[in-house]
C-alpha cells in the first residue's frame, strides 16, 4: 500500500472519528485515494457520500450539508483549479460561521513552482478566510495526519475559538496513488477522536427593562433564533426578525418592521439586543448606527457582527427586565396598520408582484419542512409576508449574500435534514446555479421544490440608485443582465420535471406534496417594481 493511499485513509478515518459524515467529491486523479477511500467508507456506511462533477456546486452543496445541523461536512477535490471554484462557497462559510472541511489533493511541495502539470500554490489559496490550513504529507509521519485531521474538524466547530468556519487540509499525496492490488476495506475499527469539544458555561447579563427595546434578528441557526423569540417573548419586546432568522413567529413578531422603522415609532427606540447576522435593509441599517441607540450584541461568537460599529455589549446571553407594557402594544398596533396597507397595495396591481408571491409561497410551506430563500428580491420580499404561528425552518445564504450556489446550498440543507423543502429564488439565481441540478444517477436526492420568480432579470437593481430615470439608457444590459434563457427548458434539460404556473394555479401546485426535485416558474413583471416600493413605503395614511 502507498502513503499515499494510507495518508487518506488516515485522514478520511479521523475525520468521521471527529464527526464528519457527509462528504462531497469531485472527480480526479491526484485525489484518487481520497475517492476510493471515500467509496469504501460510504459503502461501511460511515459517510454518505455525495459525489458532483462541478467543484463550485459540489462547495455549496457542502455548504448545505453542513448548515442544516452545525456538523461539519466535507468537500473532496483534485489539484490546480478544482480547489479554486471552491472559493466561494469557502468565503461564505466564513461570514456564515459555517464549518466546511475542504481536502484539497496537492502534488508534493517539491514539485509546486517547477512547472509540473496541474500544480499550482494552493495550500494557501484559502488565506483569510479560513480558521486553520494545514499541509498534510504522505511523506510526513503518520501520527501527523491524524493530529491535523481532528485539530481542524475541531476549529471548524468553533469549539476552541467560538468561531465556526472552514478549514482547509491540503494533502501533498506522492506517487504511487493507490495500492496495485485495488484498494482496502473500511477499517472496522476507528480511532478515537483526538481532541475533544471545549464547554464553555454561559451566564445571562442581566439588563434594565427601561430604555424602550426591539430585539433584532439577522440570519441564524435555529437556535439562536428560538432564543431570540423567547427573550422577546418574556421581556415583552417587539421582535424584528428577518425571515432566514428562525425567529419570525409568534405575537411579538412584527412583520412590517422594516417599513414601521421609518415612522416616529421606529424613530423611539433606544437599544437593540441584535441577535445572528442583519444584512437585509437599509432601514436596520440605519438604526444601527443611529448615535441616540445603545447597541447590544448577543453572540457567543469572537467575530461578533457589528455593521454600525456601534456595538457597547457583548453577551454571549442576556435577560431583560420587563419594560413598558404600552411599548410593545404600540408595535402590534402600527405592525396591524402596516399590515393592511401593504396586503392591499400588493394587490393592487393586475399582475403577480414579488412579495405577494413570496407571501403565497411562505405560507404553502409545510412547517415540517425547509425554507429556502435566494438572495436579491427573494429574500426581501419574504421579508414583508406576514406571520405564522408554525413558521418552517428556514435558511439563506446571507454571509455575502450572493446568488451564487443557491440551488446546491438548498440540495445540501435537504439532504442533511432529512427533511423537504421548498426554494423560492429568481430566474438569475436560478441560471446562476443550475448545474447544481447535475446530479448522477446513483447520487442522494432530495425533496425539494424550487419556485422560480421569473421576471427577466434582476429586478432589485430596479430599487437602488441606479435604477432611476437618469440611468435608463445602460440599465437593462448592465444591471438587470436578461439571460433571454427558459427556466423551464433549463430544468428539462436536466430531467427534471418544471412547469410554468399561472397566478391562479400557484396555490394549487403549492399545496401538492414535495416529492423529488421539481421546478415551478412563475413570470413576474419587474417593470414598475421601484414604483411598487415607493407605495409600500409611502404608509397606511398616504392613500
């Protein structure tokens, strides 16, 4: 048997011994022990291996994997620029907290700098965005390929930095690869872990219930979410939870907060308690860096989120003294106000607009399964649908917001919950990622429903500064970018089932079970969508 091989079986062996059980892999021939070990384990029943033929699918689908439980995954790669389309997904595990496993197969240092084929400087392709790279040798000792192993499942975690993310194990595999007599069982003995989790005990900061509060929550896993809902449940705060937060439920969830902002109310506020990563407006942007507000946030995290740098606490947990009754009566009251004036100013039109679809597809969801919200408008405009007592988990890639990966993050946030779940995301997110669709016949599938907003474009561009008259001329191609591509023929291209549905036929198709992977396009007309959020902002007492 090679090092080689028996570096990767080491390396393979100790990270499922840490934990790791679902592994990505994309094809090669310098990782060829990393895949055959990884075969042999999937076949043991160690893993559940998942293998894709694009290096930035098969990022995202790691990515995925690895958001739906907080357990590491791990993404398998040859050398040269099959380790750089991981970027990025390895840049939004990073602002996500996400921890991702990247093994990157390399030839021996040796040879990197000399000209040989398909070799170039990875070990720190991943610079400043991971929390340990490690240069793992077939020629080193043994005994090195396990402590490098378990030391970076460990950091991934966080649980020695309070500060989850991606790791990079970078194996300098020499010749020959793999063993002449084909390659070895699964061992049926695994080493212990090598470094247990830290426990870190965690005792509330008590604060005062007088100054007038709202708890504010960006993206987040579960857990933190369903801690943020009940501080503001039993402190009796008003609760601005954007909808990737897991926190938007419940009577003290107020839906219109981003527009309620805007108003003398939102002018009111004192102190916010910030929970997971705000990223959505410029309404919440604002009140973060308002100079009259006292900035609290509550993380357990070394990178704690601070957009305002206005931050003034760090707890890892607080509780609140009860407040003002009439503070959070006053929110429920504009929230009810703003309410009906956003339902009927979406309907006011004779087409489809964006959050009326984002409110049609958010209360389909089956609270048993995911959701699953794109980046752009998407996101935003389930950001305005009202609220539900049994909301779904749900999940956006908010650490750069980008569109990229979007239908591979969801595969992978499906597969390793278990669960259904339904992707709502625009025809530009939508092209962006269909080769996540790429899927071999012998490869896990999910449940997962993908409703396709297709207004020909990218209609947020439309709300910003250069969507006003002024810039008409270069807007269209520079900015909304129309592909002129069908999704619906994409999808098909692909074997998959996809249909275009009308306004009258979502509801229906909505409520059909989640079985397989399917695509539902729904056309949308962007053309007056900044005349749209102008009304919506204008407030209940405009009309």
């Amino acid at each position: 048997m090679s090092d080689s091989y028996a570096c990767a079986e080491a390396v393979l062996a100790q990270l499922v011994a840490q934990g790791v059980r679902e592994v990505v892999l994309c094809p090669g021939s310098r990782s060829a022990p990393l895949a055959l070990v990884a075969h042999a384990a999937d076949r043991a029943g160690a893993i559940r291996l998942h293998v894709r033929v694009d290096e930035r699918t098969a990022g995202f689908l790691a990515l995925g994997l690895a958001k739906a439980d907080g357990r590491p995954a791990a993404v398998i790669t040859t050398s040269g620029t099959a380790v750089a389309n991981l970027m990025p997904a390895v840049m939004e595990a990073h602002h996500s907290a996400v921890p991702l496993v990247v093994v990157s197969a390399d030839r021996p240092a040796a040879l990197v700098g000399f000209g040989a084929n398909q070799t170039t400087e990875q070990s720190d392709l991943f610079a400043g965005f991971v929390r340990y790279r490690a240069r793992v040798a077939s020629s080193a000792p043994p005994a090195s390929w396990r402590a490098q192993t378990a030391r970076a499942v460990v950091l991934a975690t966080g649980a020695r930095g309070a500060d989850p993310g991606p790791v990079q194990l970078n194996l300098e595999l020499g010749v020959p690869l793999v063993p002449s007599g084909g390659p070895r069982a699964w061992p049926a003995t695994l080493p212990e872990p090598l470094l247990a989790p830290a426990t870190r005990s965690v005792q509330p900061v008590l604060l005062p219930g007088t100054p007038r509060t709202v708890v504010l929550v960006g993206d987040a896993p579960p857990a933190v979410g369903s801690a943020a809902r009940a501080l503001a449940e039993t402190a009796g705060l008003p609760l601005l939870a954007e909808p990737s937060s897991n926190a938007r439920s419940g009577l003290n969830a107020i839906s219109s907060y981003r527009l309620v902002l805007g108003t003398a109310l939102g002018a009111a506020i004192q102190r916010v308690l910030v929970f997971g990563r705000p990223t959505l407006s410029r309404p919440v942007n604002a009140l973060l860096a308002r100079e009259d507000v006292e900035v609290v946030i509550v993380s357990d995290r070394s990178a704690f989120p601070d957009p305002g740098w206005r931050a003034r606490l760090v707890a890892a947990a607080v509780r609140v003294e009860a407040g003002a009754p009439d503070w959070l009566a006053a929110w429920q009251a504009a929230d009810q106000a703003w309410r009906a004036h956003l339902d009927a100013t979406v309907a006011e039109g004779d087409g489809l607009t964006g959050p009326e679809l984002a409110a049609r597809v958010w209360a389909a969801i089956p609270s048993d399964a995911l959701a699953i919200l794109a980046s752009s408008n998407p996101v935003r405009d389930a950001d305005l649908a009202p609220i539900r007592a049994d909301a779904p988990p749900s999940y956006a890639n908010r650490g750069l917001s980008g569109i990229d990966g979007t239908i591979s993050t969801a595969i992978g946030l499906c597969l390793a919950a278990g669960r259904p779940g339904v992707l709502l995301c625009g025809d530009l997110a939508f092209t962006h990622d269909v080769g996540g669709l790429a899927i071999g016949p012998d490869e896990p599938r999910p449940d997962l429903r993908i409703v396709v907003a297709d207004d020909g474009g990218g209609s947020i561009f439309a709300t910003l500064e250069y969507g006003a008259p002024a810039f008409a001329d270069p807007f269209e191609r520079v900015f909304s970018t129309p592909t002129g591509l069908d999704p619906v023929a994409l999808a098909a291209g692909y074997r998959l089932p996809a249909r275009r549905v009308t306004p009258d036929e979502l509801d229906s198709a909505l409520q059909a079970p989640i079985s397989g992977l399917e695509v539902l396009v729904v056309g949308l007309d962007r053309s007056d969508r900044a005349e749209l959020e102008a009304r919506l902002a204008a407030g209940p007492s405009a009309g």
